[in-house]
C-alpha cells in the first residue's frame, strides 16, 4: 500500500503540483488549501506524513505541526517555507523538542522526493 502523504499550502497551485509529484512517484498524495481542512480529514484518515506551509492564513503550519505531534506522534511532519523568518520560529520549536525539518520554497521536485524517501525510512532530522 502506497504511503499516505497530506501537502498543506494556502496556494493552491503550490499544494496541487507538490501532490501531483508525489502522485507520479508512487504516493498516495491529497492537497489541502488550510490547516483546518487536513486536520479535519484526519479525524477519519491516517496520513503517515504531512507535508506543510509554515505561514498560512488562519492556523499557521507550525501550529498544525505541533497538534499533529501532540494528536498523532507516529505521523511525521515537514515543513516547508519560503519565508527566512520562519527559521527563528523554528529554533524555538526545536528548543522545546519538537524537532520538525524545514524544507525551503522553492524545492526541487528531486530534493522533495528524496526528502519524502528519507521520512519513509525514518531518517533523523525528518519528523
């Protein structure tokens, strides 16, 4: 059975082709436009991984990482922003043990599947 994998990105275009990609490679991949909508969807589906925008409108990514973890602490957890902010915010949530990875937009299609491969595996660094 092919690995659930959720992608989260308020841009559509963004969350569509990530999915798409991770479709084409074997994946078992869904698009969602807003934290509250994956969430939501996870009440009666078990993604293994949930690849997610840090800032979005409504609940952040970061915040929807952090109740996934709390929630669902078998399900892993990428991030992915294209905003340098967001790596001092990041900082913080690894001082309190979360440890998340962070994977910079824009993100070659090779890099994102290696990345995935590297969570199915569970390699250090990627939940």
């Amino acid at each position: 059975m092919a690995k659930q994998i959720f992608v989260v990105d308020d841009e559509r275009c963004i969350a569509d082709t990530l999915a798409a990609i991770l479709r084409k490679s074997g994946y078992e991949a869904r698009a969602f436009y807003n934290a509250e909508s994956a969430l939501a969807q996870m009440e009666s589906c078990s993604p293994e991984l949930v690849i997610t925008d840090v800032v979005m409108p409504g609940m952040s990514g970061l915040e929807m990482a952090v109740l996934i973890r709390e929630r669902r602490p078998s399900c892993q957890v990428l991030l992915f922003s294209g905003k340098a902010s967001t790596l001092n915010i990041l900082e913080i949530v690894r001082q309190r043990e979360y440890g998340f990875h962070l994977l910079a937009k824009p993100i070659h299609p090779a890099d994102l599947l290696a990345t995935v491969a590297g969570a199915s595996q569970g390699s250090e660094g990627a939940a």
